[in-house]
C-alpha cells in the first residue's frame, strides 16, 4: 500500500470543490461504490455509523488504489482511537465537538509522530505495508476539527490558527441544537456562525467543509466559501431511493 499521502490542498490553494459523503452502515461494498461512482472524498463515521472500528481496514481496502480520500470520524477525542485510524491507513481524520484551539492541539499531537506529537509508533500496521515499509517520515494526514457549538464558533478564529488543522468542518445538526438550548436572545444566529467559520478558515489559510442534504444546499454552501462539502449519506440515499421507487410504483 502507498503512503497514504492527503492530496486534498491545504492552505490558499485549497478552493477546488471536493465532493464526498458519509459512509454509516460501515459497508466495504458501499464505500467502493462510492469510490467508483468518483466522490472526491468519503467519511466513514465511528460516531454515529452502524460500523464498528474494526470494520474500518476493510472499508480502506475497498477504497485502495483510487483516487477517494478516505476520512474516519472518530466517536470522540480518544488519542488512541486517532492513532488506530491512521495506522489503518486512513489519510485523514475528522474529530468532532472541538470547542477550542486547547483541543484542537491535542489533535494534532495525537495524530503526530514525536518529537513534535504523541502518536505511537507502529512498525507493523497496515498504514506501513504490515513492516515491509519503513515508517520514514510520513506525509502528515488530513485533519479536520468539527465545529458544532457556539463555543466552538467563537473559538474559530483560534482553532484556525492552530498549525496541523486544515479543515474546519461544521456540524449542522449539532450546531443547531447547540444554538437552539440557549436561552432566549442569547444564541447568534446560525447562518451568522456558518459564515464566521467560513471567514475563519478562509483567513488561516485553511480550509471551509460543511454537510449539506441536497445539491441546491451544496451550491449555496459553495457561494459561501466552503470547498469540503460532504452531500448527504448511503443511509439517506439508500432512503430516498427506496420511498422514490415506492411511490412512483404505487402511483403506477
């Protein structure tokens, strides 16, 4: 297996669309389908998803050889579980619920080798060919800090800063029910702190991501200034396919 080198641009340079979704059933044949259908990215998801963290490999290994950049959702800020996923082979990692540039340091020390990280060394991962490579210095993966408070929003500015963060993904759903608990008057407005985050990665030289649940929210998010936009998931097109056929059927 190759390095798994991240080749979604980091930095200025990063305004090219790439397109993914979300993986939740945690199905190898799901994950290669999407490949083969040319997401530019996909996530497979171990916070929400009905996969468990040892169907992962068999997911990359769907994904192996193609140009799809595969992304693990981690269920939460367990440096253990960021190291397992990249010596698995994923070549990026999204963390959700970062609150703070604190946290989002601690990101990036877990998925970094020493002496400028924490993440252990493992000889015979699949990350590293099983040992028939050397560990080297490998390419520095794909990181990705979920924004999904209001905490977090008014932290953006700083988490954008933070070196080996490149994308700041919002969580819709999340942020939403997070603005929505506030107490009355209290809560910005959510399309204000979409846009913020939005300003915020773009003024770090980092990068805007963004779920969205149809392609018109998809062109609207990418007005905005976000290129990582992930279109809905194989759970909700598998769901929408099925009531489509259906209905059509019934109505035939």
């Amino acid at each position: 297996m190759s390095d798994p080198v991240n080749e979604t641009p980091r930095g200025p340079a990063a305004d090219a669309l790439h397109v993914g979704t979300w993986l939740s059933l945690g199905s190898p044949v799901a994950a290669e389908l999407a490949a083969l259908c040319g997401f530019d990215w996909v996530l497979l998801d171990l916070e929400h998803g009905c996969g468990s963290e040892a169907g992962v490999p068999d997911q990359l290994r769907a994904l192996r050889g193609g140009p799809t950049r595969a992304v693990v959702r981690v269920a939460g800020h367990d440096a253990g579980q960021i190291g397992r996923m990249l010596d698995h082979g994923a070549q990026g990692v999204m963390v959700p619920h970062v609150n703070s540039a604190v946290e989002a340091r601690d990101v990036v020390l877990a998925a970094t080798y020493p002496p400028h990280g924490r993440r252990g060394v493992a000889r015979t991962v699949r990350a590293h060919d099983y040992g028939l490579r050397a560990v080297g210095t490998p390419s520095p993966p794909l990181l990705i800090a979920q924004i999904e408070t209001a905490a977090a929003v008014a932290a953006a500015e700083a988490i954008a800063e933070v070196d080996g963060i490149d994308v700041l993904f919002v969580g819709p759903a999340d942020l939403e029910r997070d603005l929505a608990g506030r107490p009355e008057g209290t809560s910005p407005d959510f399309e204000a702190c979409v846009t913020r985050v939005a300003v915020a990665a773009r003024a770090a030289g980092k990068t805007a991501g963004i779920l969205v649940r149809d392609l018109a929210d998809l062109h609207a998010r990418r007005r905005q200034g976000f290129s990582v936009i992930a279109v809905q998931s194989d759970v909700g097109i598998l769901r929408d396919g099925f009531r489509a056929i259906v209905a059509e059927g019934r109505a035939a």
